[in-house]
C-alpha cells in the first residue's frame, strides 16, 4: 500500500466548484490536493456551459446569414460544416480545460488523476482502473462530483437515435428533424441550436409551460418566439414510449387528453439531473443525501465532521458560478476568514442561451404574490429600445418586480439579445439591496440596449419615458 500523504484540504472533484475551491485554498496557505478522475474543468467546462455556447454562437451567425438582406447584405450558397462545427466546439473546450490545468499548477495544488473515495475519517483512497494511486490524509474533505443527465425508463439515451447532452454535442451528422424532451435550460438551448441550423425540433415538455422556473410572462414570450421561428412545442405532454426504426425515432406522447406519434431522426433527452453520490465512500458516514443530492447547511458542512460538499452535487440550482461561489464560501468557512456570507439562493443570476436568451435573478412574479408582498410591476420592450432596433434586434422584454412597500428589488426578469450579459447589473443591484430610487438615479449610457433596464424600473413606478 502506497504511503499516505497528508494535505490541508483534499478537494474530490475538479469541476467549476472543486478546481475554484481548490484555488482559494492553496491562496489561502493550504497544502490542497485536486482529485479528478475524467477531466479538469468537469462537466461544465468540457460538456456543458462551454463548448455548448461555442455551439450556440455557430448557430447564432447561421441565422445571421440567411438574414443578410435586412443589414443591406447579399450572399449565395450559404452553407454550414457540423464537422467544423463542432471540432471548433471541442478546441474551446480543450483550450480552457488546459487552462485550468496550468492555474492549479501556477498554485501548486497537487493533482491525483483517478477516482476518490472516503475512507474513514480524513482520509480519502485514490484509484484509476480498478488500482490504487494513492492514500490521502486531511483534516477537511471538500465532495464537488457535480451531477449527471436523469435517465427515465424508456427514453434511455443509445449514442446513436437516442441522444444525451453528449452525443448532441458532437453530432456525426445534422439530423433533418429532433425531438427535444425537456424544456429547462439545457433542452431550450438544443432545441434553439438545432432549429437554427435548419432542423425541425419538436419540443416536448410535461409542465404547463417551456421554461418552467421561469417567470410566466418570459416563458410565454419565448414560446411564441420558438414558434415563430418554426419550432412546434407541446406542453402538459408526457412521451409514453419510444419506438426505434432503423435510422429514426417515433415517440408516442400523451398531450391534451390525445396521444400523438411523432417521428424524426433523433431524440435528444434533457429530464432533469441527478447528483453524483454513488461510490465516493458516504456509506457508513453521517452525509445526509436526499433525492441524489447531499444534504448541507449554509456553510456547506455536511452532517460528517470535516466533510463538505458544494456544487450540483448539492441540489438546485445546478449552476457553475453557483458552485464556484460555494467553494470560495466554503474555504473561507474553513480558513476561519470573519464575515463569510452565507449564499443568498435568491441573489444567483440564472442563464439560458437559446434565440432569444434569457436571463433573470430573484423571484418570479407568481412567487412574489405567494409570499405575500405588495408589489409593483415594471416592464419594458426592447421595440422602445434604439440600440435593439439599431441592431436588428426589437424582440425582447425586461421585467422588473418590487416590493410596493420598501422599494426592494425582489425579481427581474429579461428575454431579447445579450440579456446573460446584462443581468449582472440587476444581481448587483440586488446583491447590495439597492431600492429603486437608487435605480431611477442611475445613469445608463446612449445608446444600449441596458437603458431598457433603467426603463423597465421607471415604468414600476410610472416613470417609463420611451413607452
């Protein structure tokens, strides 16, 4: 058996949430160890946010192109490379997948290439194929395995008609026609991806609506976006079964008391995620897990001492900056820093990519109602906007929720070009509880399209000028 070595801080997992972890620590003057068994940078990096927006982007000018006329432009014989496509998706995503490995080293967090396991109290076995790499000593242990795609029995991705987030990431050839199961944030942005490549998507969600954490209003406005643009979307509809042919799929789907079938090339799975906990030694500790998730408290302890976990791994919501602000909150935490904040959930920045994007922060209008405030409602679109019409882009709206009483932002809520972008400035404006006189005072720059933000508050207090 290999000698232990003893670290500070051991970091299972190399994702967003455990590489940033790891980071903060070795600044921090811990002797930190990474452990990793697939790839620095995790889910995220290399399958996930990243090279699915280099995707997006390529789908973006796409459409771009076939509408030239309007921008004064001609062009013939337009035509797109999956190939290229994606080979240039997967170069960004080894690019800063290499990057990640260089800032570790840069901070000399030492890295295990294997599986991680806990084995007894501050102490963790590492192994790869099957043998052991090492034998791990810390007085803390950070758990940040992320999570993976939920499988349904019967809609079981193949890698060939039935695809996962993977396969539809790197397409051996562009499908004529998709099925999209799901509708949050990973299924609208496939769906948006394909269908601006020219496929026809049909869209498929068992809520009564796409989109469905979001605020009703927004949810309502992307539908009749996707729509427009020639996506056919069922709601309050459930896939029975699918039922393979040799190079298509037909899904039997129950939707408005009538069953349907509905056949394409392939069908793209996105029900939901579920936590990575299995075969990373919980059993026999007092980690808490329910639903897939672990279970922990404010501070990212859970209920084995000197155990932490943080990321999706955790629960909802399964976002990347969200695991990568735990990991800094949870290495303070143990670095014993005074005044470490506790995450407030309702002050995380949420991000969808699709055409239009959506972005939003706080809470919906329904759930405002629900818990009891007074409110006052501002919206703006972005046809009032100069910059939108400016760039060919008026289709869009900016939400902003307050509470009627004190002037809190509670939500905002934004659908319409570059709004992932913009949302930061509502995240900040909530993060600090500025009220919305403070907002009316501020100065947005002519032209752009964030005067709409400063519009969209106006209008809550019937202020609006360009509406």
């Amino acid at each position: 058996m290999a000698e232990t070595q003893s670290f500070d801080l051991v970091v299972l997992g190399g994702g967003p949430g455990g590489y940033v972890a790891a980071i903060r620590a070795a600044q921090l003057g811990m002797k930190t160890a990474l452990v990793e068994r697939e790839h620095l940078g995790g889910i995220c990096l290399n399958w996930g946010c990243i090279p699915t927006k280099a995707l997006l982007r390529s789908s973006e000018i796409n459409h771009l192109l076939h509408t030239l006329d309007a921008y004064g432009f001609a062009a013939d014989n337009i035509r797109f490379d999956i190939g290229k496509i994606v080979k240039r998706s997967r170069a960004v995503a080894n690019q800063l997948s290499g990057g990640v490995k260089h800032l570790l080293r840069k901070n000399k967090v030492t890295v295990f290439d294997g599986q991680g396991k806990l084995a007894g109290p501050g102490k963790m076995s590492v192994s790869k194929d099957g043998k052991p790499v090492a034998e791990l000593a810390a007085k803390h242990i950070i758990l940040a395995t992320g999570a993976r795609a939920r499988t349904l029995p019967g809609l079981e991705a193949d890698g060939k008609l039935v695809w996962s987030y993977k396969e539809a990431m790197v397409p051996p050839t562009m499908p004529k026609s998709l099925i999209v199961i799901g509708s949050g944030a990973i299924g609208a942005e496939f769906a948006s991806f394909y269908l601006n490549l020219g496929a026809q998507v049909t869209l498929v969600e068992v809520m009564d609506r796409i989109l469905p954490v979001e605020d009703a209003e927004i949810s309502a406005f992307v539908r009749k976006a996707f729509e427009k643009q020639g996506m056919k979307i069922l709601t309050e509809a459930k896939v029975q079964g699918l039922r393979k042919g040799a190079d298509n799929v037909t899904a039997v789907i129950e939707a408005g008391g009538k069953v349907q079938e509905v056949t394409a090339d392939r069908v793209i799975s996105a029900v939901g995620i579920v936590g990575n906990v299995e075969d990373i030694g919980l059993e026999g500790t007092k980690v808490k897990v329910e639903r897939t998730h672990v279970v922990i408290d404010q501070y990212c302890r859970t209920g084995e001492p000197g155990v932490y976990a943080i990321g999706d791994l955790t629960g909802a919501p399964w976002l990347a900056h969200k695991a990568s602000h735990e990991g800094i909150l949870c290495v303070e935490t143990i670095a014993g820093i005074e005044g470490v904040h506790p995450m407030e959930v309702l002050n995380i920045p949420g991000c969808t990519y699709c055409r239009p994007q959506v972005a939003s922060v706080g809470l919906t209008e329904e759930a405002a109602k629900k818990a009891g405030h007074e409110l006052r409602v501002g919206r703006f679109p972005f046809i009032g906007n100069g910059k939108a019409i400016a760039m060919g882009e008026p289709e869009g709206l900016i939400k902003t929720i307050f509470d009627a009483k004190t002037g809190e932002l509670l939500g905002a809520h934004m659908v319409g070009p570059e709004v992932t972008e913009m949302i930061q400035g509502y995240t900040i404006a909530k993060t600090m509880e500025t009220t919305e006189e403070e907002l009316m005072q501020s100065i947005f720059p002519h032209p752009t399209i964030s005067e709409a933000m400063h519009e969209a508050v106006l209008d809550a207090y019937g202020r609006v000028i360009h509406m």
